[in-house]
C-alpha cells in the first residue's frame, strides 16, 4: 500500500494550482469535483481518490515525483515542468514555441 503524506500532499496540489493561476472553481471543474472538495483537499488534508489524485496531477503538471518521492530533491524543477507542459501542446503552439526561443536565443547571443 502505498502512504502519501496528507501535509505533503495538499501542500504540492494547492502550491501547483496556484502558481497555475487557476482558480479551485476552475480546477475543480476540469478534475470533475466540486470546489468545496477541492478545498478539503487543499486544507483540511482530505486524502482524493487515486483517479483525482491522477487528474490533478495532470490537470496542474504537477511531477509526480514531489507526491511519491517528497524526500527526493527536485532538479530544475522549472525546466521540468515546461517540458510536462510541452507535451500538452498541440502542433500550431509547438511552432510558435520554438520560434520564440529561437529567437530569444538569437537575441541572447548579441
């Protein structure tokens, strides 16, 4: 059985959605949950069930690994996340993407 410590845990959610700069009606929304639960989970330590544990990791691009290995130091956390989010991306937002960090590199190198 796998324990994930509940301070931990809404501690990573509640950080992730906020940096998101969702709202919870937003977040609870897309999870399929309402916000009065999500605020459990955020506040109270309510511990989700592991098919809303899954979507709020996804919905939030949050590395699983802050959940399941807390203890683990988090390497270029920032660069981690991009590249969860990139995945997300269709093929238009890819292109446009690249193009501005071509350009930023470019202009970087000036």
């Amino acid at each position: 059985m796998v324990h994930i410590k509940n301070e931990m845990l809404w501690n990573v959610i509640k950080e992730a959605r906020q940096r998101s700069g969702l709202t919870m009606e937003e977040i609870a929304d897309r999870v399929g949950i309402t916000p009065r639960y999500l605020y459990r989970i955020e506040n109270e330590g309510k511990k989700p069930s592991f098919e809303i544990l899954y979507t709020l990791i996804r919905e939030l691009s949050i590395a699983p690994d802050l959940i399941f290995y807390p203890e683990k130091p988090a390497k270029d956390a920032e660069v981690e996340e991009l590249i969860r989010k990139l995945y997300r991306c269709d093929r238009h937002s890819l292109d446009v993407i690249q193009a501005t960090v071509d350009a930023l590199l470019h202009t970087s190198k000036q």
